[in-house]
C-alpha cells in the first residue's frame, strides 16, 4: 500500500493545480481505506525525496503541499512564454510591505508612514490579487478598513508562516525586498499599478514588529511624491 499511497499523492498533486493539505489528501479516500494523517505525512516524505534529482520540487506552503518547478531554473523555463513578467511599482511594494508587517493597518496609518497618499489602484490590484483582505474596522472616527495580508499572499511567496518574511529592519533597500520574495507578476496586471515595468496571514509574531517596519521606512527611505501612484484628491481613511 505505501508504493501505491506515494504514486496517488504524486498524482493528485500533479492534478490539483494548487496546494493540497494534509486533510484534503486523506479525502482522496473512501472512509473504509483511508490512510491516517502519519501515513500521509510519511507517503509525502517519499515524494519530496524523489524528486531530488528532478526538475522540480514538492514545497509546503500555507495551504500545504505543490509541486513547482525549482527556481534556479527559472531563467530557462522562463522562456517558454514570450512575455516578460513585469515588476511591481515602488509604491505597491512600499504598501504591501507594511500591510505585511505590520498588520493589522489601515490605508490612513500606510500613508502618515509613506507620507503621501495610497493610490485607490494599489489597494484594488493587492484585493483582487487576494493578498491582502480587509480583517475589521479600527474603533475611531469614520472606521477605517483594516487589512492584513491572506493565505493566498503566503503561498505565492512559497512562505508557511509571516515568519518567514525577512526581517525588514536587515533590509536596507525596500527595493530588494523584489528580490527576498520574487515581487513579479503576469504582464496583463501592469496598467493597474507600474512604473513602466510593473483563510490568511496573521499578525507577525515579533513584538516589536511594528516598531522595525517604522523604524526601517523612516530612516531608509525618501518621502516620495509620484504622480502615478498618488491621488491628489482622495480622502485619507
């Protein structure tokens, strides 16, 4: 039974297109041969050290387990599409990572910290992307939306857990953050938010995770006044 439970774990992966937990895999079967969750977890042990010597890697993240290609590959697979894949603007990256670390925080607090205005189409691409979600209302005037970022923010960044984010106070450039976690996404989302180029998250465990995001942004980075990624007119939350 074990060899058949690796090659239908195998195959299920290579079949479902997203991650799969460890609970949804023992759905794969009728109650009465259901494997128990050890077994799977064994069986799953087997895949990953199978494919060692192969082109492609079984991960966990968030959500559980995939298969993808792995990523010193990237530069030859990637040219199997003719597009190149744009990179976000400053700005977004500027958000997203604040949402990141120091979530929970609405657009108001992200802008006194940038300093200038949050674009609508910043929030809109990080919603419609599912990265970020809105997790409740902060108590004060007006009840400004509060986001954090989701599951789905973790699994495209092959993370587990938020703490596996670099800590943002080692990271002296926002810029290379692009480069910790792969900041790239599909050509057709550059007109929403580019330079040109273009069940969730939890809050980050570290105390003082909030003081090092302030800390980093503060010191490290100008105060940026773009006419693409800031609205003039619109009303802080």
């Amino acid at each position: 039974m074990e060899a058949g439970l690796v090659q239908i774990l195998e195959g299920a992966l290579l079949a479902a297109g997203e991650p799969l937990s460890v609970q949804r895999m023992t759905l794969l079967f009728e109650e009465n041969e259901r494997p128990s969750k050890e077994d799977i977890r064994a069986a799953i042990k087997l895949v990953e050290e199978r494919c060692e010597d192969r082109g492609y890697e079984l991960v966990q993240v968030a959500s559980g387990y995939r298969f993808q290609v792995r990523q010193d590959l990237a530069t030859w697979v990637g040219r199997l599409w003719q597009e190149r894949p744009a990179r976000y603007s400053r700005a977004l990256m500027e958000t997203l990572s604040l949402i990141a670390y120091r979530q929970p925080i609405t657009r108001g607090e992200i802008e006194e910290i940038r300093g200038v205005a949050v674009s609508t189409n910043i929030i809109k691409t990080l919603l419609e992307r599912e990265w970020v979600r809105v997790v409740g209302h902060r108590d004060v005037p007006g009840r400004p939306a509060m986001y954090a970022t989701t599951r789905q923010f973790l699994d495209y960044f092959n993370l587990k857990s938020l703490d596996q984010l670099p800590p943002l106070a080692e990271i002296k450039e926002l810029d290379n953050l692009s480069g910790e976690l792969a900041l790239e996404v599909p050509e057709q989302l550059s007109d929403l938010d580019a330079d040109g180029q273009q069940e969730g998250g939890g809050v980050a465990s570290q105390p003082d995770t909030e003081e090092k995001a302030a800390a980093a942004l503060d010191d490290d980075q100008p105060q940026l006044e773009d006419a693409d990624d800031v609205e003039q007119d619109s009303p802080k939350d």
